[in-house]
C-alpha cells in the first residue's frame, strides 16, 4: 500500500541557509501534518493542513512557513536556519472529514544544520 | 491542552520477559488514545489505537493496551517481548474536538536482551 513520502531523506545545510521539506500524503488523504523530533526528544507538533488551508499551529517558529497545495502533497519552507533546527522532520497524513481517521507517517527528513 | 507523560524512560528486558509501559494523560475533555512504535532509523508506526468501547484494545504484533478513565491511565503490555521489539514506544493523544492533532509523550527506550 501507498505510505507517506517525504523527501529529501537527509539534508545538510549551513546556518542562515534555507531548506524546503516536501511531504506528499497517501492517496485521497486530504489532511497533512507536520512534526519535528529532536535528538532524543518526543515528536513535537509544528503545523496541520485540511484542504489546503491551515487547520492547527503549533510551536512553529515565525521563521518557517508551510503550505499545502492543490494535489495535497505539503511544503515547510525553513529559513535562516539555526543549529537547533537540526532534528528529524516527520510528515502525517490522514482523512480530515473522517472522525477519529489515524495519522499515518511518513519516514522524515533527517535536517543536519552546521 | 492536553498533555502526556510516560513514566519509563528506558526499560531493558530479556527475551520472553512481560511488558508494561506506563502512559497517562491529561485532559479535561474525551479523547482518543494511541501507541507508536519507532524502530530504529525508521518512521513511527501504530500499533493501536484506542477511540470508544472495549477498553481493552489488541494491536499488531501481540500488543494490547488497556484504557482506564479513573486512573487517566493507557498502558501498553506484552506478555512476552521479542528481541525484536528493541524500539521506542510512543503513547500519543488526540481530542475528539481537535481534530486528529496528536501529542506525543517523551517516549519510552525498550532494549530486548538475548
């Protein structure tokens, strides 16, 4: 069955570079999610898309933005990158207009900020 | 907001040992209640899901879990745990009014000793 597909896997970027993450969710999945997972931390919530609107905001700093498109697939544009953004980005899609639908991962984007 | 806390950081067990790994939450509300495992190097995975009835929920690969309102409590158990089950576990929540955003807990580190 069709999963996540976030790309690139890994990237490596220097401070105050930009990086962009895209995220393309499983078929008719309507809704995307993003999280970011430092070293050893938990997954945090960044951000959430339903039909290509902002659904949820979460610790997102100001200096990322994300938009999800008209296929549905996702973008986080990341600038002015710091070296605590250095983390495991996860991307999740899901059934928006489906109650209680389960979020289903992708395998990140491992981001090494030096 | 919701909130969740997992007691066990790192948990090491021999093949064949029983599993039980804490999970509680915070929410004045009803939510949904969810296990993820990552293996290494890999996305996460659920391995089940709690929304309403049975509270005693099973899973894949010989997981259950069981919800307990009164204590705020969804601990994940195994009878006998495989050298294969070397991962970290995530309990996660969800809100029935917010969507299907979910809040990790800190996690869990399960090594499975021969």
């Amino acid at each position: 069955a069709a999963g996540v597909i976030q790309s690139p896997r890994h990237l490596i970027k220097e401070k105050r570079e930009t990086a962009t993450l895209k995220c393309y969710p499983i078929p008719r999945h309507d809704t995307v999610y993003w999280y970011q997972q430092g070293p050893g931390q938990d997954p945090q919530f960044l951000i959430s898309f339903y039909e290509k609107m902002q659904s949820d905001k979460g610790s997102i700093p100001d200096r990322f933005s994300a938009q999800q498109f008209s296929d549905y697939h996702s973008e986080l544009n990341m600038s002015s990158l710091e070296l605590g953004d250095s983390a495991l980005y996860f991307c999740a899609s899901s059934l928006g207009g489906t109650y209680n639908s389960p979020l289903h991962f992708g395998n990140g984007t491992r981001l090494t900020v030096t | 907001a919701q909130s969740v806390s997992q007691h066990n950081h790192h948990v090491i067990l021999s093949e064949a040992a029983s599993l039980e790994l804490g999970c509680n939450y915070s929410y004045g509300g009803t939510v949904n209640l969810f296990w993820y495992v990552q293996y290494p190097g890999q996305h996460l995975q659920l391995l089940l899901k709690y929304f309403s009835g049975d509270p005693l929920v099973k899973g894949i690969k010989g997981f259950e879990a069981e919800f307990i309102k009164s204590k705020f409590s969804f601990n994940l158990r195994k009878p006998s745990v495989q050298w294969s089950d070397t991962a970290e576990y995530f309990c996660a929540v969800s809100s029935t009014g917010g969507g299907n955003k979910l809040t990790f807990g800190t996690g869990t580190q399960l090594k499975v000793e021969l």
